[in-house]
C-alpha cells in the first residue's frame, strides 16, 4: 500500500504562473515531509521540508503547505520558470517503517513552458 | 557532488550474473540508503544501514543484498541479477537520520538482458 501518493502524473503550466504540486499521505505518524526536485540523469535534490508542528514553510518562490487533518501536503512554485520543469517527489518519515528512511511519492512532472 | 558517488555510472550485464555497485561518501555521514527509481513507481527503498555493519531491509530488498564494513562505503549486490532488476539504482546519504534532507549521488543505470 502506498502511504506517500502523489496522484497527479504530470502537470502543466506557463512561465510566471503559480504551480501547485499536491501530495497525500496515508500514516498518520509521519512527522516529517520534505520535497525534492529531479532532472533527468541526475539524481534527486532537496527543495524544501516542513514539520508536522508547522503548517508552512516558505524558501523564496517555493511555499509548502501541510495539511494534517486531511493528510494533505502542496508544494507552489510562484512564479514559475522554464527552469523549474523537472520531476518533483513528496517524501515523508516517521512513525514505523524502515527506520529512519524517507518513504517517497511517485512523483509528478513538471513542464513549465515559455 | 556533495561528495557522494556511485560506480560503475551505467552496466548493461546478462540474467544470472552477480552484480555489486558501489556507494562512496567523504561526509563521514552515519546513515546510507539505496533506492531503486522505476517508472510509475517512484523511488523505492531496497535496503539502509545506519552504521558500519549495521544494515536494514526496505521496502524491495528481494534479491538484494548490501554491505557496509567502512563508514565511507555502501555496496549493494544482486545475487543473481534478473530483467526485472532492470532500473536506475541511487545512493543517498544522511546524517540526520530522521527525516532530514538526503543527498543523493547521481546513479546507477542498470541493464539486465
């Protein structure tokens, strides 16, 4: 079963408009979500976090909201850049399983065109 | 970068073959993860260690087997490699362990034909 999905495949949107990356989470114990950005051939990233005491964390044009009591996390991107098309995965950690190890999301590709 | 990285980069090797990459860190990081990245699967833990000799299943360690015996290597070997262990494999490192930001190396593109 998967506990970090991220339902949208992909997701489209024009230069200077905002991008909202959803991802949903199904263990009520994690305490710890994090997104990360990954361009082809390389490996992934980190972007931004947030803990589950917070309900936003802001890092320039990247904003990440949590939403606990729907088990609901979003990442904006405002404004959006060419730049800023890769694939973005939502990871979480807590709770029980596999130690200390980030359980990531599928990911959703981001196409941000000119 | 960020002083991890993986070899051999790309390997293309045949079905029952044994195959080991390899996991190098100058971090002196406690905490090393391999994840395997599939289409429509995202990234998946195969196996974790959170010292030397000190290592963990994940959530796909079938047919995998990992070693740790220096803090700064993390080698991951498929015993027996199969067409479905084709995928591209990355390392990560932590010294947070919980939570906190990996840094992952630039990965392994593995071809079992």
């Amino acid at each position: 079963d998967q506990q970090v999905k991220q339902n949208s495949p992909s997701l489209s949107v024009q230069e200077g408009r905002i991008s909202i990356l959803n991802c949903d989470y199904t263990n009520s114990m994690f305490d710890y979500f994090l997104w990360y950005k990954k361009y082809p051939a390389e490996g992934p990233t980190f972007l931004i976090s947030i803990s589950s005491i917070k309900d936003k964390n802001e890092d320039g044009r990247f904003t990440v909201f949590l939403n606990k009591s729907a088990k609901h996390l979003s990442l904006h991107i405002v404004p959006s850049q060419p730049g800023d098309s890769a694939v973005y995965f939502c990871a979480a950690s807590g709770g029980n399983q596999a130690g200390t190890a980030l359980i990531f999301g599928k990911g959703t590709t981001l196409s941000v065109s000119s | 970068d960020a002083g991890i990285t993986q070899s051999p980069r790309h390997k293309v090797t045949e079905t029952g073959t044994p195959v080991t990459l390899r996991c190098h860190q100058t971090e002196n990081h406690r905490y090393m993860y391999w994840y395997r990245q599939d289409p429509g699967h995202g990234l998946r833990l195969i196996h974790y260690s959170y010292g030397v000799k000190d290592t963990d299943k994940g959530e796909v360690s079938d047919g995998y087997s990992v070693s740790r015996s220096k803090t700064e290597d993390f080698l991951l070997t498929l015993e027996s490699a199969t067409s479905s262990q084709t995928s591209v494999y990355f390392c990560a490192i932590s010294d947070r362990g919980r939570g906190g930001g990996y840094t992952f190396g630039s990965g392994t593109r593995l071809t079992v034909v």
